[in-house]
C-alpha cells in the first residue's frame, strides 16, 4: 500500500511506502495493486471535500482517477444540514446545500468511482485496511445465498439442482457446492466416497467434511 506524505502520520503508519508519485498520477491519496488492478482512494474530510468542490480540485481528482481500475472516494465525517436543506457548520466557508451535495456524490457516481463514508480518521485506518483485505479476495460471494427451487424437482444430473441440494449440507456454500460438482462429476448422493475422498475437495477441512459425512452415516 502505497501513501502520499500528506496524509496523516497515523494513516501513513499502515502503508508500506511514501510518495507523491501515484498521487499525481492517478488523484488518489491511498494506493495499491490488488490481483493485477490498481485500486485508488481519494480521502477526504469533509470540511476538505466541500473546499475541493469549490476551488475545482476535486474535479482535477476524479479525472485523475479514471486511469485506476478501482477508484474510490472516501469521505471522513458526516455533514449535518439544517430543515432548510443547508449545511448547519459555518466551518466549511461557502458550503452546500443537501441537493448540492447529492449531486456532487452522483456525480462521482456517475463516472464509476465508489462513494463511500467514514467517520474519523480512526474508522478510515480501519476501512481501509479491510478494504484492501477485500480487494485481494478471489470472489466476492457473501450475497449469493441458496436459491430456493421454484420449479419441480428437475431432471436427474441437473448441474442448478444438484447446486441447490448440496448447498443444503452444512457450511457448504456456491463455490464449495461447485468444488464437489467438479470432484465428483455429480451428487455423491448414495455417499459412496470416503472421508479422505472429501477432504481432496478445496475448502473442505476436517471438521466439515466430518458433519457431512455423519449426516449419512
């Protein structure tokens, strides 16, 4: 990970290296390579981001930010508008009212860069490290859940069936179901596989390949 000098000491403390050079290169403030793609976070604190929407640099960032192929921007603090729609903090000089400030996240939006939020410089040390964490992953599968059936039963060898049926064991999810698939060409349904035979599939450990096993013993 990959940080520019400016950021503070105790951000600057998780990267790996200082400088300026991918800052100007693509507009990001935290920096790193993740499975081949370069993955970029343009943080900024609020009182921050609402002078760089005024003085143009944000502008000048996001533009940068469209040579990553990951660009996110990271917004530190929470903006408090009053029932009038404007911002209730003198402190940020010549502020903006609530669409404006939609319209500036939307349009962000609209050029593929991530919006998201922190709330303290604390809570970004913590985002950012699971972010990065999150970006080396292989796949990203926590929302896919078992699908329930919503036709008959289906026809024997049925690749979508058989996911479902073995997405019912337990801790087997997607990928797992699709491991077994592949090892066994099919639903060892009459459990004719050994222990030791299960455990060659990827992902299934000792432990669960134990569950599984005592729910056909």
């Amino acid at each position: 990970m990959i940080c520019s000098p400016t950021e503070p000491a105790k951000l600057r403390a998780i990267a790996d290296s200082i400088t300026t050079t991918l800052e100007s290169r693509f507009g990001s403030d935290i920096t790193f390579r993740s499975r081949g793609r370069w993955v970029g976070i343009q943080r900024k604190e609020l009182k921050d981001l609402i002078a760089s929407v005024n003085d143009g640099r944000l502008g000048t960032n996001l533009m940068q930010m469209d040579a990553l192929d990951v660009a996110v921007l990271l917004i530190e603090g929470e903006p408090r508008f009053t029932l009038e729609g404007e911002l209730s903090n003198n402190a940020y000089g010549r502020g903006l009212n609530r669409a404006q400030w939609r319209g500036v996240l939307w349009s962000a939006q609209s050029r593929g860069i991530w919006v998201c939020h922190t709330k303290n410089l604390d809570d970004t040390i913590e985002w950012v490290q699971q972010f990065e964490a999150w970006c080396a992953k292989d796949r990203h599968t926590s929302l896919i859940k078992r699908e329930p059936v919503l036709s008959p039963w289906g026809k024997p060898g049925n690749a979508e069936y058989a996911r479902h049926i073995l997405m019912g064991l337990p801790g087997v999810g997607v990928e797992l179901a699709d491991r077994i698939l592949a090892k066994f060409g099919s639903i060892p349904w009459q459990w004719t596989c050994t222990m030791d035979e299960l455990m060659e599939v990827e992902g299934l450990g000792k432990v669960k390949a134990k569950k599984i096993m005592e729910l056909f013993g």
